[in-house]
C-alpha cells in the first residue's frame, strides 16, 4: 500500500486510503441495519396489531443483521 498525496507535503495513508469498497459495504449495511431497526421498533410498538406471534423473529432478524456487520 503506498500513501496518497492530496496536496503537497500532505499524504494520507491507512483507514483513508484502503479498502474504500470494504467500507463502503459496510456504511451501506449500517444504514440498512439501523433502517430496519426503526421499522421493529415501530412494529413493536404498534398496539392495534398483534405483534407477539412475530415479535421473535423480529428481534432475531435485527441480532443477524448485527452478526453480518460483525458487531456482536
């Protein structure tokens, strides 16, 4: 891996210049993670519906989601 320079006398090396598509994943999977984790939140709040048949595989989901971004 070899520094980026920008402007002069100013290199950037290391978590700016590596791996920009593995980030990107990454940022995009978040954005996903914490979308759909509104969306349960909002469903188990929803009193008119019966949410307790389904609020399991709910909660499941959201612990997968935090498994594919290696948080847990």
């Amino acid at each position: 891996m070899f520094p980026y320079a920008d402007n002069p006398d100013s290199y950037w090396t290391g978590y700016f210049s590596s791996r920009a598509n593995d980030k990107q994943q990454v940022r995009r999977a978040s954005s996903s993670y914490h979308s759909s984790n509104q969306l349960i939140t909002e469903k188990m709040l929803d009193q008119s519906k019966d949410v307790e048949d389904f609020q399991d595989e709910l909660i499941e989901g959201s612990w997968a989601l935090l498994d594919d971004l290696s948080i847990l």
